[in-house]
C-alpha cells in the first residue's frame, strides 16, 4: 500500500484566512500567552508554530508507515501550523475556558533575572525550602520570600510571574560570583542565559534494534491501535508524549501515586479534574501504585506484561532505586519499548541540576518564553522517538528538553515583519468559543484541543 503525507498547510481545519507563521502566532493566542509576561500580545522569537508542525508531520509519517505494516489501511496523514499552535497553547486554552470561579490575575512581570555585572540567568527549584534558603542568604526578608513562592511555581501554568520588586532588585544589586554562590550554599539552580544558542544532534536516541513488539491485530483504524502504553510521567513533557500516544490509538495506562497526581486538584476545576491536567491526561486509564514500595513494583511489572511501551520522566537515579530500570522491565516482557524523557539527558553528567523548561531555555540559548515551549516541543520529541523505536523494532529511546531545545534553535527562523492580515487572539476563551475554531476543538467541561493528525483510510 502506498501512503503520502499531504502537505502542512497554515490553517487545517481553522476556518481563517492565515497566511503563515506571524498570522498563526497571532490568531491562535501563542501570541497572547507569549505575551502575558510583557503586559500584551507578543510574537514568539522564533517560527514555533513552524517548528511544531515539521516535527508532528514527521511523526505522522512515522506513524502512518507503522500502521502500514501493522495492516492497518491508512493512505495519508495532514496537519497544519494552526493545529501545532493550538496544542502549544493546549493547556492555557483549557484554563481559560472552565466554569470553574477560580480567579487567576494575570500580572505581567517574571525572569530572566540580571546580575550587577549585566549576566543573565534563571534559578530554579521545586522545594520551598531551598527557595526560602536562597533568599535568606542574599537578605530577603521571609515575609517576602514566602508571598513570591506561589507566583514562582504558577509560572509554568499562567506563563507569568509576578514577583515582589524587592527580589529582581535584590540580584540586580549583587554579581553574578556572589548569586551563583548563594546558590550552591542554598541548592537552588542557577543557569546562566547561554550568549549564542546551541544545537544538538539528534532530539531522541533509538537503540535496541531488532526485537519488536507483539503483533497485535488493531480493532480501530489509528496507527497504534491495538497496542498499550504504561506511563509514568509528571509535570508536561511526559505526559504530552503518552497523550499524543494516545491519539494516535494506542491504550495509556497512567500510573499515579496513591490518592492521584497532586496535579489533578489544581484549580481551575473543569469537573472533577484540573482543566490543564485533563489537556495533557484526558482519556488514559488510570491505576494508583506506590512505586517506591516492593508490591508496587511487582504491580508494575505485572501490568508491563501486556504493555508494548513503558514510558517515564523520573529524575536521575530513580529507576536504579526502584529496580524499574529497562533490563527490569524486559525481563518481565522482553522486546517492551522502554522510553525515558529526561531533563538534561547525558548533557551535564549523571547528576545534572533541576531539569525544568526554562533553565533549559536560559542554557540552551532558546528566545526567552514563560510559555512552556520546550516542555511541549520536548513532549513532541519523545513521541517522535518512540513511534519510531516501534517501526524499528527498538527496545529503548531517550529524548531530553535539552535535546528538544537544541532542535528548536536548529530550526529555528524569524518570519518577516509584514502587516498581519487577522485580529490578534487577547481572549483564550473567545477562542474556544469561536465557530471558525470549531473542528479543532472539544468541548467538555472545558474546551481542549483534538487530535493535530487527520488520517485518510
């Protein structure tokens, strides 16, 4: 069977007259994201909806090939640059468009900081303590340190963070030296912002070629119907990965601590779920395990015998303590696909520093965002990989943010100024109530994005 993949287009199934990358940035609202932080709509420093679509593009025709041999009789696979966006701004659309009475001020303000000496860097931490810790030792008041925390943490979700002045002007006063060693002393994460990009070849790595995965006879025409993939992933990177997985037809299986994810109770609500969790989580299956535990990791290895992909983004070190490295995995299914999404990868040795998007952002040199911009593209990354590690016949892939943000600069072009010819998006859920949007979209107690692929029998 001969099979094609149709050429990206600008709008897909959005019915606008977008004419290409500034009118897509524009129209569906990477603009207004982009730009929560500066106060208005801005354009991203780079072509991302561009970048997204290439890469899903080459994803489909991975995918298509797949189904292809699987006997599934697909002919043609088409996405668009518009359908890129909308799954960039996935989450934040989600947010905006809930019943949900939770009130999210969106203030205008957040990092890079600068030091005294004029460098540019990002910190981070995932522990409150380490932030009160880092404060402390550059004599920032608790009262202060404690009412910024919250902002910090939110920045990932409202892509803004309104920080106290006192902070900013606390790192503009003092060197970089002296930061940087605030830092060490407290273990917060400091990176400084790289003064050129860096690209890195390639975004995954395949390896283990050769086994395969059991021939399942598929029940529905998507390229991976019929086979089943366990997850076990936080934050967006993973879990963007198993959910395009999971539109392209395969079973996820989400494995989640006992009492469910604590993202799941994030506000704003949209049911009985967090709105932006269900844009990343909506349709897996859920089983609650407590991993650090014997009997939940034989609960693991006992669901991985059906599994054809096990897929995680545990930190450095953690499948080791865990006895869930791929070796384990295969023993209790030999030829799985084991998929890890890391942070830095191999890129900053076996004890990297926190991994999130935007220290990655700041060392990779990528144009500054509190958009999560890597997350996403790193999430589209590690989906490529593995659908390719299934064509191959693989047993294991690795894909990183930084790796993902070395493709980005890699591809990474600037549109010419033009006039735009459509009104620029500065109302998420005007969006999502629009009609022209409508075949992109899904209404469910709050409006998420669909699938970015159209497949053709």
């Amino acid at each position: 069977m001969s099979t094609a993949l149709d050429t990206v287009t600008v709008a897909g199934p959005v019915d606008l007259p977008l004419a290409g990358e500034l009118d897509v940035q524009a129209a569906c609202g990477i603009m207004h994201v982009h730009g929560r932080r500066s106060g208005g709509p801005t354009r991203l420093g780079l072509d991302y909806a561009s970048i997204l679509a290439a890469e899903l593009a080459d994803l489909g025709t991975v995918a298509l090939k797949l189904a292809n041999s699987r006997g599934i009789p697909l002919r043609g696979v088409s996405t668009s640059l518009a359908q890129a966006a909308l799954l960039a701004i996935s989450q934040y659309l989600a947010a905006a468009t809930t019943d949900d009475d939770h009130e999210e001020p969106l203030v205008p303000g957040g990092p890079p900081f600068r030091s005294a000496d004029g460098v540019f860097f990002e910190i981070e931490t995932l522990d409150p303590a380490v932030w009160q810790r880092f404060w402390a030792g550059l004599g920032v008041d608790e009262r202060t340190t404690s009412r910024s925390w919250l902002p910090f943490m939110q920045r990932f979700a409202t892509a803004t963070c309104p920080l106290p002045p006192r902070l900013p002007e606390t790192l503009a006063a003092r060197p970089i030296a002296e930061i940087e060693d605030a830092a060490v002393r407290s273990g917060m994460t400091l990176v400084r912002v790289a003064d050129r990009p860096i690209e890195i070849s390639p975004a995954f790595v395949v390896s283990g070629d050769g086994r395969g995965y059991r021939p399942v006879r598929p029940v529905e025409p998507l390229p991976l119907s019929g086979l089943v993939v366990l997850e076990s992933c936080r934050r967006v990177q993973g879990p963007l990965a198993g959910h395009l997985l999971r539109l392209l037809g395969a079973t996820v299986l989400r494995i989640e601590p006992p009492g469910g994810d604590p993202l799941r109770w994030v506000p704003p609500i949209a049911g009985r779920t967090s709105a932006r969790f269900r844009a990343l989580n909506d349709g897996k299956e859920v089983v609650e395990i407590d991993l650090s535990t014997p009997e939940g990791r034989n609960h693991l290895l006992e669901l991985a015998v059906g599994a054809d992909v096990f897929l995680h983004n545990w930190a450095p070190g953690k499948a080791g303590r865990w006895s869930l490295r791929a070796l384990d995995l295969a023993r209790a299914r030999p030829g799985i696909l084991y998929a890890h999404a890391s942070g830095w990868g191999t890129g900053l040795g076996p004890e990297p520093p926190v991994g999130t998007d935007f220290v990655v952002q700041a060392h990779a040199g990528v144009p500054s965002s509190l958009m999560t911009i890597v997350d996403v593209f790193g999430g589209i990354v590690c989906a490529h990989g593995i659908v390719t590690g299934l064509a191959r016949g693989a047993t294991r892939v690795d894909s990183s943010l930084l790796s993902a943000a070395g493709r980005l600069n890699a591809g990474a072009r600037r549109s010419c100024d033009r006039p735009l010819t459509v009104p620029v998006c500065d109302d998420l859920a005007a969006l999502g109530a629009d009609p022209r949007f409508s075949r992109a979209l899904i209404h469910t107690g709050c409006v998420l994005v669909g699938s970015p692929w159209e497949f053709r029998s």
